[in-house]
C-alpha cells in the first residue's frame, strides 16, 4: 500500500525476497531519485509479479537495458516516466499495460533508445488529447513526430499489376 520508491539495485533485490507474493503496489513505483541522480539499477525483474500499480510508474536514470520485469503490469493509474535512462534500449517491458490508465506519457533523454513504436505506446499517442513529451532519445525514437511516424504500418507493395485501357490522358490499372 502507498508509494514506494527504490533507488538501489540492492533495494529492489531484496523486494522480491521481501514481498515473494506482492502483485499490487498501492500507490507511485518509483525507481531512481530524481532525473540529476545516478543509481545503480539495472535489473528489475523483482517486479515480475506485479500486475497493477495505483499511481505512477517511474524509471529515472537506472543502468537498465530493457524493462522486462514490468511485463506482468497491466495497469497503472498515473504517468508513465522512462527517463534519462542512458543504457536503455528496449521498453517493450511496458507494452502490456493498459493506455486507460496512463495520464502523462514521458520518455525522454534515453540516449541508446531508438525503438519507441511498441503497441501501447502508439495507441496511446494517436489520440491527441493524451499528454506526451517524447525527445532526447536516439534516432527512431527522438520525438513525438518520429514515434508517430514508426507506428504507422508499412504499406504493402502491389503486385501482379497489370495496364488497360490505355489513353492519352488516362489508363486502368489493376493489381492483387
């Protein structure tokens, strides 16, 4: 119940030993200090029980690489906050929670994080009233416009295409 913050990897080890049945944190999950603070972080799989958190979910400046430990969450009732993570490449961790719930979106200053286009995340920006500060990351996933850009499926090219009718101002085409 409550919030609960943790700013060293040893604090988070010891949750899972500490809380071995835990699926629901009450209140903010947040790890790190604050965006200026370095910690030690780097693997959160302690957390992979969890399925709801009742406020934020925030990662500042940890040393993770990916958010796997959060796969299980489902749902949080607040911002989601991935920043100035500098060895972050992947949140697909993330990807299974529920847009409904998140309030603020904000990844930001992760400098290895290219890849940004994960389901939810591009669920969540297409709808243009939902809050989003996306920028600082790397190329793919260095702003708003570029996420938008990665979500948006690939067209198919044609193919079998075939010309008829052909005139001085006008041609049928077909293709499967």
């Amino acid at each position: 119940t409550g919030d609960v913050y943790y700013t060293t990897q040893a604090e988070i080890d010891n949750f899972i030993a500490t809380y071995p049945n835990c699926t629901q944190i009450g209140g903010k999950l947040q790890l790190g200090v604050d965006l200026s603070t370095p910690n030690n972080i780097n693997n959160v799989s302690a957390f992979s029980n969890i399925v709801s958190v009742g406020g934020d979910l925030i990662i500042y400046s940890s040393q993770l690489t990916n958010l796997n430990g959060f796969s299980s969450i489902t749902s949080i009732a607040g911002h989601l906050d991935i920043s100035k993570n500098s060895q972050l490449i992947d949140i697909s961790g993330v990807q299974n929670i529920n847009i409904a719930g998140i309030t603020h979106l904000y990844i930001e200053q992760n400098t290895s994080l290219s890849s940004c286009n994960i389901e939810n995340v591009c669920s969540y920006i297409q709808i243009p009233e939902n809050y989003r500060l996306i920028y600082g990351n790397a190329t793919g996933c260095e702003n708003s416009e570029a996420v938008v850009y990665d979500c948006i499926p690939p067209c198919e090219l044609p193919s079998n295409i075939t010309v008829s009718n052909i005139l001085a101002n006008k041609a049928t085409i077909n293709w499967t």
